[in-house]
C-alpha cells in the first residue's frame, strides 16, 4: 500500500509561560509546509524545569482548529486515563468539525505518574493501564458511531506504543497510525510483531501508517524502507527553535514531493 512521506511537529506546550509562543509556532510550522503538529497531553513539563510553565493539550487543540488551514492537528497522544473515553470521542468530533476534518486522535496507555498523583488519577500498573486503554478504545469507536452530527470523516486514531503482546495488539484492532518508539532494528521486529497481529483480528498490516521521530536526513530513508512514512520533529518552548523541521521538510520535498494534480 503506497502513502505519502510525511512531516509533522510536535510542539510540546511546555516552558511557555506566554501562550503566544504557541501560538506563534504553530503559524511558523504550517507556514514551512509541515503535513501534521501535534501537541502532547501532560500536565507538567517532562524535562527542565519539573514545575515549569505548561498548557492543556485538548483545550489547545481547539484553538489550534481554528488557527490553521491546512495541517492535521492532533496530540501525539492523549493519556488513555485521564478522561471519560466517550466524553473524549465526543471532544474529538467536537475538534474534527472545528478543524474541518483535519483532527487524528491520538491516544495511549499514559506512563508519567507525576500527572496522575497530582490530578488524581489512579495510576495503577502497566497492566492496568494497557487493559483500561483497550476498554476505552472500545467505548471511543462506539461512541463516535452514535454523535450527532457525526464526524465529518472517519477521525484517524494513532496508538503510540511498543509492547508486544497488548499494544500491539491493540494498534491491531483499532489504529489507524502507530507510533513507534522503537530505533530501525526495533521498528522492524516489532511491525512483524504486529503483522502477526494484525493477522489474528483480520486487518492488512499495511493499512496501518508507521509513525516515528525524526531520526536525521542521514538515516531518514533506512525509517523509509522499512515502512515508516511519517516523522514527527520534536522541540519545546520558550523559543520552539523550527530548524531541524526546517530539515525534515526540505528532505521530505527533495525525495518524496508529491506531484501537483491536473498537470500535464
């Protein structure tokens, strides 16, 4: 199955005390000709400053529907426990309408206890977390079947994650997207893994999208060959320094820029 080569941002809302930041990187990172910006859904920074200036990702989303035109927004990923999972497909399709169709929802287990122990949330275990994600991802799907209006498109949902035996199965099931965090040996064992998956609930593996960080011009097209077509730059406030994207975009447009339509 044939995709495009993609770019997204992940403009994590941390260490940002004016929302302007923000809101300035988001202009700058559409204007470069990047594919997809996402945000990231903690409540707290995860590196400087533990107690730094930090904004809320799903409120963020929705400003951000309206500021842009042309990028896929979403967050790269929403923390599967921190929310009631139908009121979070209904604030998903709620963003999709604002946005014009332009959202991709991601979603995982969650993991940085820090967010859970100040907002209340109970941590558990891994196991516990995965199983609640599958819950979720269940109630989500059903969900979205029944708003009114519905989605304007089928919303994309990215699962981010590497376990084996229930991420994966669960990226299976019910991804669109799946973002990996593995380095090349790892991204390639573990899309077998999920082959072997993918096989089990019925689904053809290539329908899921590779998703991965942005791993340097030098190693970009290996990322390629062994399946991943979207790479997401990562860069943190105040100053959300767009260089390195700046690099990936010129990558993505010298080796895989799509042809105009309608051209003879």
């Amino acid at each position: 199955m044939s995709r495009p080569v993609r770019i997204g941002v992940q403009l994590q809302p941390q260490h940002a005390p004016d929302y302007g930041l923000i809101r300035d990187a988001v202009l700058r990172a559409e204007d470069l000709g990047v594919d997809i910006v996402f945000n990231w859904d903690h409540f707290y920074p995860l590196y400087g400053d533990s107690d730094g200036a930090h904004f809320e990702c799903w409120t963020m989303l929705g400003a951000w529907a309206e500021q842009t035109e042309r990028v896929e927004i979403g967050a790269l990923v929403s923390g599967g426990g921190y929310r009631n999972p139908d009121l979070l497909a209904d604030m998903a399709r709620t963003v999709d309408h604002i946005s014009g169709g332009r959202l991709i929802l991601g979603i995982g287990g969650g993991w940085f206890e820090k967010d859970y122990d100040q907002y209340g949330y109970d941590f558990g275990t891994a196991g516990s977390r995965l199983k609640l994600l599958g819950e979720n991802l269940a109630r989500i799907r059903a969900r979205l079947d029944e708003l009114n209006p519905a989605p304007t498109r089928h919303i994309p949902i990215l699962i981010g994650g590497g376990g084996e035996r229930k991420t994966l199965r669960l990226v299976a099931e019910y991804a669109d997207v799946w973002h990996s965090f593995a380095d090349l040996d790892a991204l390639v064992h573990k899309s077998e893994v999920l082959a072997g998956h993918c096989g089990d609930v019925g689904r053809d593996a290539h329908h899921i999208e590779r998703s991965v960080a942005w791993p340097g011009e030098a190693q970009a097209q290996a990322f390629v060959d062994a399946g991943a077509t979207l790479f997401t730059v990562g860069t943190g406030g105040p100053a959300y320094d767009l260089s390195t994207l700046a690099e990936a975009v010129r990558w993505r447009d010298e080796h895989y820029a799509q042809p105009l339509a309608g051209l003879a």
